[in-house]
C-alpha cells in the first residue's frame, strides 16, 4: 500500500475522480490565510498591523471629513467628499478583486475535496487514514472560510452604506456649491446694477449742473449788459472814435455785444455817411489795459468777432480803414471771463483724453457740406478727430498745429475754433456750445505747453 506524498500528480488520476460541480456558489469575497501548524492543525495567519479594514479604512475618512466640516468652505467639502467617494469606489473593485479570489479559493477546495473522496475509497490502512485525516482537514478550512464570508458579507454592507452616504453627501456638497454660486453671481449682478444706477445719477447730476450753470451765466450776462446800459446813460460813449490827423471826425462806427467770453462782437455802422463795412478792411487788436500795448489778432479781419480765452482781461480795439481814412473802435473795459470755465477745464485735465462732438464747417478752406457728428480726442499728447470708426486726422502737438477761436463766422463765431493739424491740413470746427468750444481751447493749449509747443492762430507770434 502507497503513502500519498507530495509528488501526487493531479493528472495522473484526472480519470479516476469526478468533475466539480458546476453550481457551486459561494457568497463570499474574501479568503482568510491559513497554514499547517504542529499536530496538523490549521493555524489562522494574523494580519499586519499596518494594513487596515476596508471598514476601518471608509470609517476613517468619513469621520476625517465630517469633522472637517465645519470649517472647511463649500467647494473644499464638496471635493473632500469626492475624494471619499473615488476611495470607497476603489474599495469596492478590490472587494470584487478579492471575491474573485475567494471564489478561485472555494473552486480549488471543492476540487481537492472531490479528489480526496475518490482516493479514499481506493486506498486502505495508514494511506487511507491519511486521506480522511486530510479530508477532516479540508472541511475544517471550509467551515472556517465560511465563517470569514460572513463577515465580510456584513463587512460588504457596511461599506456599500458608508458608499451611498458619501454619493448622497457629495451630491448635497454640489448642491450647495451651486447654490452659493448662483447666489454671488446674483449678488455680483446687483452690484453691477446698483453701480449703473450711481454713474447714471451722476450723469444726470451733471447734466442738471451744467444746465443750471448756463442759466445762471445767462442771467450774469443780462444783468451786466443792462448795468453797462446805466453806465452809458450816465457816461459818455465807451467807444474812442479817432481819425488820422483830424479830431473833429463824426462817429462813423460802433461794437455791439457783451464783452465777455462766449460772447460775439459786432461792428456796425453808425452813420450814413460811414462806408460800408463790406469796402473796409478791418484788424482787431488786445491791448493791455495797464501798459496799453497792443497785440495783433491775426486773421481777425471781420466784422464779427467773438473772443477767445487769451482774450480775457484784454481790451478789444478794431482798426477800420476806407479811403485813405482809419476809424478806432474799442471796448470800454476787458473781456471778461465766463462763469465756472476755469474749474471745469481743470476737472478735464486730469483726464488722459476728453472727447467733445463736433460738426466740420470746413476742411482745408473749403466747405465741408456734411453736417455728421465727429469726435474731437485731445490728450496729453496729441490731438484726434473722428468720425465713427474712422480716424480722419491724428497728429501729436508740434510747432506747425494751430489751434484759436474762428475769425468771423457770424452768429456761430463763439461756438467754432480753426484747427490746423499739420501744414495743409486744417478745419474749422463748430461744437455744442460756447464752453465746450472755449475748454476746448484751453485744454488742448494746457497740454501742449506742457510738451512745450504753444498753439496760437495763424501767423501769430504771442
């Protein structure tokens, strides 16, 4: 009789022992380790201590994250949570891993169970214990294995819970998550609207301001015209009338008009006997009210004239000359200045570029039969008009640009400025009003200065 040895082949007697059943099921995912101790028993091989539970392993992140809760924001919970639930999915496929073995496990006891059966009844004396010993061996292994499925089918549960918790908790952290940004974009959205609602109050404010500061410049206006009527009542004429070599000359001429920027000044005929302006030829002047100096206004050759800003504190003289015969007239006191011009220009300044709309009369001496709104840019730098989406003309502040109020041009003489941007290329342009037209000025003289180019009228040397 024949001891069963280790060298047993399998397929030596794969004829002799019948196939495993092909229904065995088994509910569990996880084998337990074994070995042979002394006496033939089987010994339990303990874990290490370092590898944890899989229930021990879920149970302590989740306790991790719900004590972190609290001070962890939204977003930082949500991904925490999503953490939580790739770790318990990853659990989940090593379970199933680990199932697959332990079926394998089952598989291989079945067979060796079977196989020992078969060998029993083949066998007899000592070999023949040995088999049952070995087969009493294999159904203790068994039972414990079975043992060890249900734990870990309870096991499988409680991490299958902890997995719906940890969905359920992230999906409520992303509600949340949305929610919070919905509501900051509302939020975000209120404040660009309350925003909107100031710069239009501002708007308005100015509007109303500008509106009122016209107003009461007109009435300042009317009142100083109608004291300067009480002063001529009680005076005599304000206007020095002259003529070369003869001081017995009648009054030919005389000015109409406030003298006062924004204003125009008029020069008409005060006699029958005067010619007619249209045959005479005409030159304003400045002259400095203390030392009586006089300055030539180049290209004020009209009749009409309205003054600039470097007209202010001057008195106006004009020169009317016809047939060998020159008539003076001037005002009686300076230009004076317009109401607020001065603040609002240095509010302006401290912008990088101002924008005014404008209408081109004419272009390069020529009328300009369009009357579409342009943009006239003046910056720290340069000077820029626009139409639309079209530059027409851009040119940086150089001793060539000319830049002063229009010479004649009837009643809209205050509202327009001559512009020569570059040598041939020049326009005269009519604004909204007569303090965009004087700032305008002012501002585009400001910043060339600043680059040390003066902007002057035509010819003009001052």
């Amino acid at each position: 009789m024949t001891r069963l040895t280790h060298g047993y082949s399998y397929a030596t007697q794969k004829d002799a022992v019948s196939p495993v059943s092909t229904d065995v099921f088994f509910a569990s995912s996880r084998f337990p380790h074994y070995k042979i101790g002394a006496n033939n028993q089987i010994v339990e091989v303990k874990e290490d201590a370092e590898m944890s539970s899989m229930k021990d392993m879920v149970a302590r992140e989740t306790a991790l994250l719900l004590e972190q809760q609290k001070r962890l924001s939204v977003r930082d919970l949500a991904s925490k949570f999503e953490k939580g639930l790739a770790a318990a999915a990853k659990l989940s496929d090593e379970a199933r891993l680990k199932e697959a073995v332990s079926l394998e496990k089952h598989v291989l006891l079945k067979k060796l169970r079977d196989t020992l059966e078969a060998l029993r009844g083949r066998v007899a004396g000592t070999n023949k214990d040995d088999v049952e010993e070995a087969i009493a061996m294999v159904e203790a292994i068994a039972v414990h294995l079975t043992q060890r499925e249900g734990e870990l089918i309870q096991e499988k549960a409680e991490v299958k819970k902890l997995a719906t918790f940890l969905k359920q908790a992230s999906n409520d952290a992303k509600k949340l998550v949305d929610e919070e940004r919905a509501f900051a974009l509302a939020e975000i959205e209120n404040a660009r609207k309350a925003v909107q609602r100031v710069e239009e109050a501002l708007q308005e404010h100015e509007r109303m301001s500008q509106a009122s500061g016209k107003q009461d410049l007109d009435e300042l206006m009317k009142e100083v015209q109608e004291a300067r009527r009480i002063k001529m009542l009680h005076q005599p004429s304000r206007l020095a009338i002259t003529r070369k070599g003869d001081k017995n000359t009648p009054h030919l001429y005389d000015i109409d008009g406030t003298e006062a920027l924004g204003s125009i000044l008029f020069i008409y005929q005060c006699s029958d006997s005067a010619p007619e302006l249209s045959e005479c030829a005409i030159q304003w002047y400045r002259l400095m009210p203390e030392s009586g100096k006089k300055e030539l206004i180049s290209g004020a050759t009209k009749s009409v004239y309205a003054p600039e800003p470097c007209d202010v504190g001057r008195i106006l003289q004009a020169e009317i000359s016809a047939n060998d015969q020159t008539t003076t007239v001037a005002t009686s006191g300076p230009v004076d200045p317009a109401a607020g011009l001065g603040s609002y220009v240095e509010a302006l300044v401290r912008r990088h570029d101002t924008e005014f709309n404008v209408v081109v009369i004419q272009m390069n001496g020529a009328d300009h039969d369009s009357h579409a709104i342009h943009v006239l840019h003046i910056g720290k730098l340069r000077m820029k008009l626009c139409r639309a989406n079209t530059t027409m003309v851009k040119e940086y502040y150089s001793n060539s640009m000319q830049l002063c109020g229009v010479r004649g041009g009837g009643n809209a003489a205050a509202q327009a400025v001559y512009w020569q941007a570059k040598a041939g290329h020049s326009f005269v342009l009519a604004f909204e009003s007569e303090r965009e037209r004087n700032a305008a000025i002012m501002l585009a003289r400001r910043f060339a200065f600043d680059c040390n180019i003066t902007l002057a009228g035509p010819d003009a040397g001052a």
